[in-house]
C-alpha cells in the first residue's frame, strides 16, 4: 500500500489530509505533466458533513497514468503520494503530485 497525504479538502473522503477510502483510482492515460492526472476518486463534501469512512495514511492506488515510474501494471507503487487539490470541486481539478513521468 501506498501513503497517501490529501490537500483536497472540499472531499467527503478527506479527514485531516488522509483519505478515508480504502482505495483510490488515479486518471491521466497518457499524461505527461502531474496536471494532467485526477483522482477520479474525489466526491465533493456536501455542506458540512463529515468525511465517509475511517481515514489512513495507507491506501490502494489503482493508476491508469502509465507515463508514471510508479505505475507498474496499473497499480501505484510510490512509498508515498501526494493527491493535490485543495480548492477542487471535481475530480478534474485534483491531480497527483507525486506523478513521475517516464514519458517515451
């Protein structure tokens, strides 16, 4: 498993910049900038509620960036990720910090 660190706040998953999920899936097929990955797993927080879930520093990362160093058969395997995003409302808006292209 991956340690996770979130700055996506606006998240229903997000608790304390750790990620109440037990698994995320990064987008960004054929990315070659962090910019152009997602968390596609971001929901944005309606009002005031609280995150779903119990939150962890360790979480499965399904990534579909295959640019990525990490990415070894769509599956993340940094010791650490940062997902960014901290004013995001969509998945759109968030991406992977830690994307390390090794763009052909």
């Amino acid at each position: 498993m991956t340690r996770l660190k979130c700055s996506a706040m606006n998240c229903m998953y997000n608790e304390d910049h750790l990620c109440s999920r037990n698994d995320i899936e990064i987008g960004g097929q054929g990315a070659s900038r962090p910019n152009e990955t997602c968390c596609e797993s971001f929901q944005e927080r309606s009002g005031m509620t609280n995150s779903i879930g119990h939150a962890t520093e360790d979480t499965d990362v399904k990534c579909h960036a295959t640019n990525c160093g990490f990415n070894e058969d769509c599956k993340c395997h940094a010791k650490e990720i940062g997902i960014a995003g901290s004013n995001a409302c969509t998945c759109g808006e968030t991406e992977c910090a830690s994307f390390d292209c090794h763009c052909k």
